[in-house]
C-alpha cells in the first residue's frame, strides 16, 4: 500500500507541474474580434467602451448592464483563446451563483445560448485589482454563432476591462507529447490499482467481474472528452422531458450536471460494495485508501481530458460514494453473523 501511495503522490505531483509550467496552447491564426460592440444599459446603469477598453457600472440589482459582439466568423470544431485583462470594485453578488461580474464566450446553436458548455473566462465579486486571465474553449460543431460578453449580472458595482484578445489556437507540440505520457501513466497505474484489489481480494469471477465493469464505467464516465459527455447528458435530459419544455429550457445545465454528478456518486458506489466484498477480511481503511486513490487518479487526469478540469467537489462526491458502498456491504455483512448467529 505504501509503494501505492508513493507512486501516486510522483504522479500527481508530475500532473500538476506540467499542467502549472507546459503551454497547451500556441496562436494558430489572426485576431477575429472587432469593433462592433453592442452596449446594453439602463436608467441606474452606465456601459461605456474606448478603444478597446470596456467599463460597466450597475446600482441596481435587478437590472443587467452588459457590453457584447457577436463574432461573424470563426470555425467549428476549432479552439479559441479569450484573454484580457480586469479589475472591479465593491461587486455585490445578486441572488443567483452567476449574478456577478464577468467576462463569457457564449455558444448559441440556432435556437438557444448553450449555457452547458464551457463559457466562463472570469468572474468577480467584491473588489479586485487589475490581472490578466485567459480561457480557451472548444467551439461545437453545432455552434451558428458565438459572442463575447462582459456584463453585471443583476449585481451591482464596477466593472472594467481591457485588453481583449480573441484567436484561435492549436496545442504545442510540447503539451501534446506531455499529455500522452501523462494520461498513459494514469491509465498504467489505475489498472496497476485494479490489479492489486485482485492479488488482495478473494477469488470469486463474479465479483471481479463486476469490478472490472464498474471499475470500466467509471474511467470512461471521468475521462470521456466534455464534448461527449455533454452530448450523452443531453441524450439522457431528452429521454426525461416529461415536465414541461420551459423548466428544462430553464434548467437544463444544472439537471445535465446533476445526472453527471450522479453517475460519478453511483458508480463509485458500485466500486465500494464489490471491492469490499472481493477483498473480504481487509480493513475498510485498505478498502477506502483502493477508493481514494482511484478518485483522485481520474480527477487528476482531468487536468489532459479535453473541455474537462479536476475538482475537489467531484473528488468528494467519488469518495463518498465509494464510502457508501463500502458502509453498505459492512452493514449486510455484519448483519448477516447476526442472522447466522441466532439460526
């Protein structure tokens, strides 16, 4: 176990160095944002444009100032950095986790803005100096146009930025060869990981084999690329339409990231009973330890699937499926002597 835990923590430690210190990305074309911005205010708000720096200002909460351009032409299927640099003062949030202020490369495929997909360079509240940030996004085969939105969010204060750049972008050949190595690395250790619960554990093929499934259902569920996942969560909010079409028009992200949260938690549930009931006698603590590392190795892959990144959130949500299970399959266990004691 300890050769397990070492091997991990070199691996996590190579991940996030080259993820901090490797350029993924290199200009592959010309700057395609113009000058045609289209500036949205009200009576208790200002949004004001010079050159190419924006100001936006808002003392109403129930209102949205925003300053946007619609992009007439770009390539679908390619990848476009937005970078640019910005500062706010004494932001207050509204009510909702998106009323703020914040800078987006919005996605709309002919009937509606794809809010599903990644759209978020930055967003602020309270007060902040100038900085640079920067977000490249994967533009969908089904996109008919993008914009580029700096706006209040029915939140209040003030916001600037400048410096906006918009470009298309290719890997380098550095970050291609890193991510290689590193996700083959991940996939030699979860299997080395999967392996060692076998050499643990009892020798009962049906439990290895649904070990094997699980274990299968949850490297393709936490490495499959954000544009697959999106179209599989789509596919599985579709088949479950049955309220109405404005709720789901509504809250279709969040019920597409509930059932991805979902699958992640059922999962590794899945994993946490038959790997405790394939390793038997081992403590729970060998059983939860297998659990952790293989949550943190698919999280920490993450960091080289396209569209996705790791968070702590879905390590958890892993974990405390994995826990579950593992609860579960003591609590049938334990009351299973209890049946067998008293027969």
């Amino acid at each position: 176990m300890v050769k397990k835990n070492i091997l991990f923590a070199l691996l996590a430690g190579v991940t996030i160095f080259c993820h901090f210190f490797i350029d993924q990305y290199e200009k592959s074309g010309l700057e395609i944002l113009g000058d045609n911005w289209t500036l949205n205010a009200s009576e208790s708000g200002r949004a004001e444009m010079e050159e190419n720096r924006l100001f936006l200002f808002s003392s109403d909460q129930k209102k949205s100032v925003s300053i946007q351009q619609e992009i007439p032409s770009f390539e679908q299927g390619s990848i476009l950095e937005l970078s640019a640099d910005m500062k706010c003062d004494n932001i207050q949030a509204g009510a909702k986790p998106w009323n703020q202020s914040r800078l987006l490369l919005v996605q709309h495929d002919g009937q509606k803005d794809r809010w599903n997909r990644p759209h978020l360079v930055a967003s602020f509240v309270g007060t902040h100096e100038w900085d640079s940030y920067s977000q490249s996004f994967a533009i969908g085969l089904e996109t008919e146009k993008i914009m580029v939105v700096a706006q209040l969010s029915q939140s209040t204060g003030s916001f600037w930025v400048k410096n906006l750049r918009l470009y298309p972008v290719t890997q380098t050949k550095a970050y291609t060869w890193v991510k290689t190595g590193i996700l083959f690395s991940w996939g030699l250790f979860s299997v080395f990981l999967l392996g060692s619960c076998f050499f643990y554990g009892s020798h009962k093929t049906l439990l290895q084999g649904m070990l094997v499934i699980a274990f299968i259902s949850i490297i393709i569920g936490t490495t499959m690329p954000n544009g697959m996942k999106n179209r599989v969560s789509n596919q599985v909010v579709n088949q479950i339409h049955g309220v109405t079409d404005t709720f789901f028009d509504r809250f279709e992200p969040a019920v597409a990231s509930y059932i991805s949260k979902a699958g992640h938690f059922c999962f590794f549930l899945l994993f946490g009973l038959v790997l405790s009931m394939l390793m038997g006698r081992e403590s729970g603590i060998t059983v939860m330890i297998h659990i952790l590392l293989l949550a943190g190795a698919t999280e920490l892959a993450q960091f080289y699937i396209d569209g996705r990144s790791p968070l702590v959130w879905d390590f958890v949500i892993d974990g405390s499926g994995g826990l579950i299970g593992l609860l579960l399959m003591k609590f049938f266990a334990m009351n299973t002597r209890k049946i067998k004691g008293q027969a």
